[in-house]
C-alpha cells in the first residue's frame, strides 16, 4: 500500500519548485493533492502535469483577502483534509544598511504572516491525527550576508511549528518543519532573488563551496523529505525540524 493512499493534501505554492516536486510525490504515494498558487495560468500549468488526482485554487499569500478566502475555497472541493505543506514563500536579499521598509514587509509578508493565516484558514478543516508541514530554511540557523530578514522570516515559522503543535495536541495534529539548504528551483533566478545576473552567479559558487556534499539539492530529494512527515512513518514526531541541506548547516566546516 501506497503511503499515502486515501490521504487529501493541501500545497500552498503549489504550482512550481519545491512545491510541484512535493505534489508529484504526494500522488505518487497515493494522496490527492490541492494545490495553490497565485494565477490560474500557473495553476492550470502545474495541473496539467499532475493529472487527474490534484486540484487548484488561486490564492496570493501576499493578499490577505485571499489568504482568508482559502479555507472556504478548499472546503467547496473537499470537506476534510488529512495533510497541509506551508511552502508558499520568496526569497529576496538585501545587507542591512540597503534593506527598504517594502522589502522588508514583501518578505515578511509572504513567508510569515501568509503562512500564518493560510494555516489559521485551512487547520479546522484537518483531520484529527493529521500533519502540517512548513517549509523553513537552513538560514534560521546559519549567519548569510544579505539574508537578515528572509532568515528572520523562517525563524519565525520554526517558532510557529512548536507553539501551534501544542494548541493541537488534543487533536493529535503534528507540526514539523523541512528546512532546505541551496536547492534547484525557479526561485534562485535572479530576479526573483532581486540580483543581478553577476551576483547570482557568484552567490551559487560560494553556496557550492558550502555544501559538503558539493552540489545543490532537488526539488525531488526535498518533496521525499516533506512525504516523511506527511507520512505515519512519523507519527511520534511533533514540533520538529528536519535538515535537508547537503551537510551545509551540521558539517559547516568539513
């Protein structure tokens, strides 16, 4: 039997990178997958590659009218869910002293107060016995020029991951946390990342010398990590971070 055979998923960002990846392997386990994302072209994209067992919904983690329309958006497709992955999220990158108050609320905005209310708007709908994931980063943990705030904004969500799985208890839900190091996804271009061509180039050559295993990850090695805990292989595990990051943040110096 599948590992996720019978089991309904909620994606947010589901519609690219680590995000899509985990959807591929959520279907592949079993589950059937909804999948968000901030524009029905990408949506129906992302779709038409996972076939006939996942489902979209538009909802922007930036627009909070959105964020609070989510819940009722998943519940009119299905009226329980067993799994949410909380990977909305961007990644931009400033120093201190060049940081604009935008953004910072940009930032902070979308991978931590979207993240926040997704959560709020899609838990009643979970099952008792059923897992929440939140897709942090290895920057809670390391010190990265230019990552102040973006790390700030994962850190808060490895706080969230604790303090929310105690208010579950009773209902026997479990907040984890994956934290990725550098990984291949349409997030590292560098627009996105709000770079120039030549600094992104140069940020992946030192992240490269960083990572003691010697690459980038998948999107595909961190979807496997994120089927874990969505899995009842890790039923006793509660309030946790897994790394999964090459070596980057526990072999620092090897």
């Amino acid at each position: 039997m599948k590992k996720l055979e019978g089991k309904t998923a909620v994606i947010t960002g589901g519609n690219s990178g680590i995000g899509l990846a985990t959807a591929q392997e959520f279907i592949a386990q079993g589950a059937k997958v909804i999948i968000t994302g901030r524009n029905e072209k990408s949506i129906n994209e992302a779709l038409t590659l996972l076939g006939e067992n996942a489902k979209g919904v538009i909802a922007d983690s930036a627009d909070m009218k959105q964020v609070k329309e989510l819940g009722e958006k998943v519940k009119a497709i299905t009226p329980n869910i067993d799994i949410i992955f909380v990977n909305a999220g961007i990644g931009q990158f400033n120093s201190a002293d060049q940081m604009t108050e935008e953004m910072f609320d940009d930032i902070m905005n979308i991978n931590f107060k979207g993240a926040y209310f997704s959560l709020q708007q899609l838990l009643p709908l979970v099952n008792d016995g059923g897992s929440v994931i939140l897709n942090t980063s290895i920057n809670a943990h390391i010190g990265m020029a230019g990552a102040s705030v973006y790390a700030a904004s994962k850190a808060a969500l490895l706080s969230l991951a604790k303090n929310i799985s105690a208010e579950l208890l009773p209902r026997r839900i479990r907040i984890n946390s994956v934290s990725p190091g550098p990984v291949v996804t349409p997030l590292h271009t560098a627009d996105k990342l709000g770079l120039t061509d030549e600094q992104l180039e140069g940020m992946g050559s030192e992240l490269v010398k960083q990572i003691p295993m010697g690459r980038f990850g998948q999107a595909s090695e961190i979807a496997k990590t994120v089927a874990f805990f969505a899995s009842d292989d890790s039923t006793f595990i509660v309030g946790a971070e897994l790394f999964a990051d090459g070596g980057m943040a526990t072999l620092k110096g090897a």
